[in-house]
C-alpha cells in the first residue's frame, strides 16, 4: 500500500512533470526571436510571471488529483474524474508545443478551447467526488480562461 505522502508527492511530480515537458519548447533563442516579434496585447503579461503562476497551477492540479485518488479508484465517479484530467492535462501539455514550437497559433487556440472544456468537466466530475479538489482546479480554470483571451488576441494581431 502506498502512503498518502508518497501518494500526493507523485500526483505534484506528474502535473509538474507536464510542465516541464510543454516548457522545454519555450527556452532558447527561437522562442525570444519568434515570441519576442509577435504582436501582443497592452493586457499581456511579463514573461517572468508564466514560470511561478504555473508553478502554482501545477501543484494544486497535483493535490486535486491526489484528492480525487484518495477517495478510492473503485468509486466510478472517481475514475471518470481521473480520465477527465489525463485529457486536461494531454491538452494542456500540447498547447505549448503548438504554439511555441511549431507556432501554430490558431491551432494552440484550437486547443485551449478544448482544454478550457475539459478543465469545466473535470472540475464537475471532481466535484462529485470531492469539493477540495474541484475548488483546488478553479485558479487553473481561470487561468486558462485568461490565457484563452490572451492567445485570441495574438492570434488576431497576428494573422
């Protein structure tokens, strides 16, 4: 039987872990030549601030899952839960790929739609089977909301 701190350390390093596989296509000189080019909204971030708030985002992710995980994989509302984040976090992971890699804009648009959709879902199968985990995914939720606008927009100014 796994411990429930090893058990919530591995949920963090999973949604971590996602991260950084998305963040490895947003470092070195493409992504300041390609990225620093592209026209962008008066609302859009410093680049310093994605690193701590996803960091953020990706720890709470990480303790939403382990809640839901907690509660028991035999509960099906647990495990449609669960299925629902893996495709949350799927997502999540190719927006940056799409968007800073291959600089796919509309396509990451395409994606973070979905993504922005799965979260909601995930967050009512969340809920049904603990409050604490759903309410932990609200600050990922509106995040992407804003990150949603904010990729419109680019794609906008941009096309």
């Amino acid at each position: 039987m796994v411990s429930n701190g090893i058990k919530l350390v591995l949920c963090v390093l999973i949604c971590l872990g996602a991260g950084v596989l998305g963040s490895l296509f947003s470092v070195g000189k493409n992504f300041q030549d390609w990225y620093g080019q592209l026209h962008k909204p008066w609302f859009n971030p410093p680049n310093w601030i994605f690193g701590p708030v996803w960091t953020i985002l990706y720890v709470l992710m990480g303790v939403a899952l382990f809640l839901v995980w907690q509660k028991g994989l035999n509960r099906r509302a647990a495990r449609i839960g669960l299925v629902l984040f893996a495709v949350q976090l799927a997502l999540n992971s190719l927006w940056t790929p799409l968007f800073f890699g291959w600089h796919w804009i509309a396509a990451a648009l395409v994606d973070i739609t979905f993504l922005w959709l799965a979260i909601l879902a995930t967050i009512v199968a969340f809920h049904r089977t603990s409050l604490p985990a759903a309410v932990c995914l609200y600050p990922y939720l509106g995040w992407v909301s804003f990150a949603a606008v904010l990729n419109a927009v680019i794609w906008h100014l941009n096309r």
